[in-house]
C-alpha cells in the first residue's frame, strides 16, 4: 500500500512590525506634536516636560527661572 501523496508547503512565518517609541511626559500623556502650536516647560525638580499652552494653561513669564510642575509644588 502506497501513502497518499501530501503537498508540503513550507511558509516563512515573517511578519513585519513597525514600532514607533514616543517619549510621553505631560499629564495628558499625548505625545509631542499633538497640538498644533505647543509649547513645553521643563519642572526645575523633576525635570519632566509638560505641555504649558494647552494642559497646564502657563504662560512664558511664568517659566522663565524656576518652575515646578503640579506635581512637584504639592510636595
């Protein structure tokens, strides 16, 4: 008795993914580039960044010399 004759069809399982890494650091955890016209402040204490036009509603006087984001003006 002979064995039914099998197609055996080998297929390389690739698969491409692309992967984007955004560094997120405001409190709307959005990446850069979300709003048109943004502006970033730095915290002088942790050093995150954060959206001041849009989220946190600060204005450039307010960070020129020392600026401590919401969170660290709680501590």
């Amino acid at each position: 008795m002979t064995l039914f004759p099998v197609k055996r069809v080998r297929r390389a399982l690739t698969k491409i993914v692309t992967v984007e890494a955004f560094e997120i650091h405001c409190v709307c955890r959005l990446p850069e580039g979300t709003f048109p016209r943004e502006s970033w402040g730095k915290c002088t204490n942790c050093f995150r960044w954060y959206h001041t036009n849009n989220c946190l509603k600060v204005s450039k006087t307010e960070l020129k010399g020392k600026w401590l984001c919401p969170s660290c003006s709680m501590n």
